[in-house]
C-alpha cells in the first residue's frame, strides 16, 4: 500500500493583522514574511508631505430633513441634520442658535432635476451670465414656462450645540463666551434663499447700520408649509441677541474674518 506524501504548506501571516502605522519599535519588529500587495508601499518615516489646502479638509453641511429622501426619515420631518451624520433637532418647531460668520456668497445657478451621478448644475456669477446662457430667473406666465436658473447663496455658519445633544465629536469646538460650536456650510436656494438669504442681505444693509453679520446670534428652526407637490419644510431664522464686543473679536481672530 503506498503512503500518500503529505503536501507540506507555510502559512503567511494575515495582513489585516499588521497595520505599520500602528506596529510599535522601528521598522525592523515587522516581520520579514509580511507580504505587501502589488504596488503598494509602506510608509516611510519622516516622509515629506504636500502642504494641506481646502480641499483635504471636510467641510460639513447643514441639511433639513424633507418628506423626499432618507434623511427625514432618519432623523426626523423638520429637523436639521449636520452633514447627514448628526441630528440636531428633532422636529419642526425646534431652535438652534447660530452664527453667520461672514457675508453669504451669492450667485445663481442652473435649475437641473436631481439625480444620483447626473450632471451638477451650472454655476453663474451675474444676471447677464444667466440670460448669456439662454436660461431665465422668472416664472414665464404666457407659456407657463417654470425659472431654468435660481439665485443661490452660500453660508458659512457657526452652530451652537444644541441642549440635551449628547457630546458629539462634530460640536467639539470650544469658542470662549459661547460654548461648544460646531462650524457648516448652508447652501439656500429656492425657497429657503427667500426665507433665510434675503433676511441675512436686509440685516446686514439695514437692520445692523454697518455692524458686520458675525456681531448677532439667529434663531433658526422649520416650519411646515403647503407647495405644489405636497408639504415642505421652510427654515425661519430671526434675531436673537447681539454678541458682545469681546465674543465678536474672538470670532474674528479665530477664524480669521478681519
């Protein structure tokens, strides 16, 4: 009877259990046999790194959740979601306290119907831009023909955490005078450019008689309304109180609005 020769194997360490980052000692406490994949290369130590811009940094967005999509399911009809991670309120109704840190950044931009890897909307910075293109601003009512463009603002805001918010990685930011904040960004369009972005430009114009936006603390929250094709929900913002001369200073050192 003939005996089978047994196949002799070596078993490779798992590579998932060797992070280099993470290995402690030097280089030489990683094992010889630790097989890299094809085309990558352990990091080196005291490796030059590019300078860091805008664009390696995550910028957070504020969201309101809406009877369309997930988010209002989620987290709730009327709330405001931060960067779709974090609620902040709960429902319709409930108030954050906020900050706009600098003038909103107005444009207009082209009116395109949503969809998942479908093209991003034009951006336009004058009137003149949006009629070079062929495209309108207003309701053509011969034709019952719908606005192809909408103005569109971009805020730059600084949220107070909210009461009752368990403590949260993304309100981690600690402003003397005003607590744990947390810094997003707010793009109004539509109608919350008419609810939100027009009281910010009257504010600033007439109501603060040249004090900068930064110098006052809104009061935001949503409110439900009847459109076209179902109800939506509307953010409201109104005045809540001025900041101190030493809040605004340190606003303006720390994010450098000078």
């Amino acid at each position: 009877m003939t005996k089978k020769k047994e196949t002799e194997t070596t078993e490779s360490p798992v590579v998932d259990e060797v992070n280099p980052l993470e290995t402690p000692g030097d280089a030489s406490d990683v094992p010889a046999a630790w097989e890299k994949p094809e085309g990558e290369n352990l990091p080196v130590a005291g490796e030059k790194s590019a300078p860091l811009d805008r664009e390696d940094f995550l910028r957070p967005k504020v969201h309101l959740g809406q009877r369309t999509g997930d988010l209002g399911t989620q987290f709730g009809l009327g709330s405001f979601i931060l960067n779709k991670e974090i609620g902040m309120t709960k429902a319709a109704g409930e108030e954050l306290k906020i900050i706009v840190l600098r003038h909103p950044t107005k444009y207009f931009m082209e009116n395109l119907e949503y969809e998942v890897n479908g093209p991003l909307p034009k951006r336009y910075e004058s009137v003149e831009e949006v009629e070079e293109a062929g495209l309108t601003l207003s309701w053509d009512n011969v034709n019952n023909i719908a606005p192809t463009a909408c103005r569109a603002a971009r805020v730059l805001l600084l949220i107070l955490k909210p009461e009752g918010l368990p403590e949260d990685p993304g309100f981690s930011m600690i402003i003397e005078g005003l607590g744990n904040c947390a810094l997003a960004e707010w793009l109004l369009i539509h109608s919350s450019y008419k609810s939100v972005a027009t009281r910010l430009f009257t504010a600033e114009q007439v109501d603060l008689k040249g004090q900068p936006l930064v110098s006052l603390m809104w009061k935001l929250k949503s409110v439900e309304r009847k459109g076209k094709k179902g109800p939506f929900y509307l953010p409201t913002i109104s005045p809540d109180q001025r900041l101190s001369d030493e809040v605004v200073e340190t606003l303006k050192t720390t994010f450098n609005l000078r």
